[in-house]
C-alpha cells in the first residue's frame, strides 16, 4: 500500500470514529507533532502540519489505538500495526521510512 493511501486509511478511520483532524503548529516547548484530546466535548487530533509524513503517521496510528477500533474496516497493513506500542521512536512498515526523514 502506497504511504499516500495509507495516512489516508489512517485519517478516514478517526474520521469515523468521531474524531476531527485539526492541523495546527504547536507551541515548540510542547515537544510533540499532536495528540489526541477532547475540547468542550469535542475529540479532536491536532497534528502539526510540516511533520514528515513517518511522524504524522505515528500520531494518527497512536490516536487510533485509543480508541475502539475494533469494528471498522482497516487495511490489514494498518491493522497489524495497532496491537505494536513499540516504534523504537517510528512506525515499523509505515510509509517506507528513510533515514533522511529523521
């Protein structure tokens, strides 16, 4: 699967679970690329947008794993990939990742 369709699959998925995707730069002393957390009852996922495409991924693939996955459909690339907690700082698999990404 191409890494395009996959960050695809990947945002469709929190889309149908409810969750709004909010590309916003966060504050440098945050030291993250986004998160998921709920305003005013709202779930939403901030992602930064000028993360590389390894670390966006990441961070939609850790809301997603939050969350009750369990009854959508996801390409068995992504699926495999949700019981893993342990990236060694990236997604094994995901995007084709290069060094030069770092």
């Amino acid at each position: 699967m191409e890494p395009a369709l996959q960050l695809d699959a990947l945002e469709r998925a929190l889309t149908r679970l409810g969750i709004r995707l909010v590309e916003e730069e966060l504050p440098e002393e945050a030291r993250l690329d986004g998160g998921l957390c709920k305003v005013q009852g709202e779930m939403l996922l901030y992602v930064t947008p000028n993360a590389p495409p390894w670390r966006r991924a990441e961070v939609l693939l850790d809301a997603l794993r939050r969350l009750p996955h369990q009854d959508i459909w996801l390409p068995p690339e992504i699926r495999r990939l949700l019981p893993s907690e342990d990236f060694c700082g990236r997604p094994p698999g995901l995007l084709g990742l290069k060094e030069e990404e770092s």
